[in-house]
C-alpha cells in the first residue's frame, strides 16, 4: 500500500510496513514503549523486535534521537534482561547508546516476595552518531545562597577559598521520577482504555530536552497518543502509529479532545 504521510496524523499499521513508506533521514526524535516482553496481550499481535530497530535506524536523522522505553519481564525467578538484549541490537543497529536513564515511578510499584520491590523501568537514548540537540532539563539545587567555595588548590595544598553564590538551578540527573496512573500519568479517562500508558510528563520532558520546534517527533507503537499529544502541546510535528485499530481510535479520540479544549481556552 502506498500512503503519503503527513505530520500530526495517527496512522493504523504496523510500524515495520509504515516505516518502509518513509524517507530516509526524516525523524528528528522517536519517544516510544515497545510491548515489554509480551507481559501484556495486546490484542495478540506478534512484536518483531529486530525489524523495528532497523526501520528506526533508517527513519532517523543524523544526530537523531531514539527514545526506548522498556522493562523486563521475570520468568522463573529469572529476569529476562530483553531490555539489555535490545539495547545491544540498536548498537548493531548503528545507534550510539548515548544514555541509559532510569523512570522511577512513584506509585504502584512492583513487588516480590523475595526480591526488593521494583520501582523502575528503563529509558535508553540512542542516537544516530552526535545529538544534534541537548536543551538541559533543571531543576532546583538544595543548597543555595553564599558560601565560601574552594577555587584553588596552591603546591602547599592549602585550599583557597572564595565567597560565592551557588547556583539556584543544575541540569537534572538521568534519573527521572513520575506518579503513574489516572491522576499522575494523565488525567485523560479515555487514555486509560489502553493497558499500558506512560505519564505525559515523561513524554513532554524527553520531547523538550532532544528537539526544537517545528521538528519531527515520532511514535511508533503509540497506544493512547501520549507522545503525539505531547508533541503537539510543544510546537513539534508528531507521527503517531500504532497496529491496533482499536488503540488507533482512542489515541485519536484522546487528540480532538485536547485540541478541542486548547481552542475552548483559547478562546
Ligand atoms: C507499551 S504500549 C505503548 C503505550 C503508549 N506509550 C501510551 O502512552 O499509551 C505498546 C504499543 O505497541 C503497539 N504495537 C505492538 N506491535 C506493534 C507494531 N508492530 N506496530 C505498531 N504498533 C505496535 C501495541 O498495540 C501497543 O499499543
């Protein structure tokens, strides 16, 4: 089948086939969730993982970003570690993995009997060669006002120190914390039709830290929009994708409604 594709659209296909029909060098950032492990049905379609990161590798522009946020499943008693098999595949692939970041949820986590409760997933960067963007996220530092601060160490290793104002700002660690769930993740009912929806705000924070305006910001397997939606809230241009029809619908659904109260502020 052969489609023109345009921006701000959500297109039903599998996303193999659907990257096929775009150009070459053409995403500037993919935030995206596989299905993890097929820990979850959804709707029992078969998840060809390795296509996947091929068809991204072509899509993405040079100094492109992938970001691929994933977990393992625990299967006797033994973790999978897919999330690591896949990260080694996008470095065959081509992709440098730029960074290894932590989205530690704040709620709901995940616990074992005989194990410390697990209350994270992964989010890898891969970049195709160097990021063309960095816009660092910050946050506020605990200690701030003046201090004497050491500037310099002389031969006689005494330190000299100076009155100084710290910093009231520092970039943010690679550790980023959300609440999940309805409330934290979103506050849209609709998007919770979907199993597996992950908060906005880590969506919006990846979106504003490896693009600008104007660029291109891609989901593959999108499920309720989260990342179009966060997309659209920026300036950005999003491609949505997913292969259920059903996801396709409330991701689409879940995009009017915000557009429609965006205007209804508007005016
Ligand atoms: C973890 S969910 C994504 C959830 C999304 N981030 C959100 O916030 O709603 C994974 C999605 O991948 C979709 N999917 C699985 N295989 C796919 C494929 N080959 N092409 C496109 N979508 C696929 C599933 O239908 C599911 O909606």
């Amino acid at each position: 089948m052969s489609i023109e594709i345009k921006p701000n659209e959500i297109y039903n296909f599998d996303c193999i086939e659907f990257m096929k029909l775009m150009a070459e060098n053409y995403v500037d950032l993919t935030v995206t969730s596989p299905p993890y492990d097929n820990l979850r049905n959804y709707n029992g379609y078969h998840f060809d993982f390795e296509h996947i990161a091929q068809g991204l590798y072509r899509v993405t522009k040079k100094g492109g970003i992938v970001v691929w946020v994933v977990n393992d499943r625990i299967s006797n008693g033994n973790r999978t570690l897919t999330s690591f098999k896949q990260a080694l595949y996008f470095q065959e692939c081509g992709f440098n993995v730029h960074d290894v970041m932590i989205y530690k949820k704040k709620n709901t986590p995940f616990m074992r009997s005989n194990a410390y409760t697990n209350c994270y997933e992964f989010m890898f960067i891969f970049s195709k060669g160097k990021p063309n963007i960095f816009n660092p996220l910050t946050e506020k530092t605990v200690r701030h006002g003046f201090e004497m601060v050491v500037y310099n160490k002389g031969a006689d290793a005494v330190n000299k120190k100076v009155l100084k104002e710290l910093k009231s700002e520092k970039t943010k660690t690679n550790i980023w914390e959300y609440a999940v769930g309805l409330g934290g993740s979103t506050n849209d009912k609709e998007a919770f039709e979907h199993p597996a929806v992950f908060p906005e705000k880590l969506a919006e924070d990846h979106i504003m830290s490896w693009s600008n305006e104007g660029d291109i910001v891609f989901d593959p397997m999108c499920g309720s929009g989260t990342t179009c939606k966060m997309a659209k809230k920026h300036n950005r241009l999003y491609i949505g994708c997913d292969i259920s029809a059903e996801y396709v619908e409330i991701a689409k659904k879940r995009l009017e409604k915000y557009l429609q109260d965006c205007s209804f502020n508007f005016l």
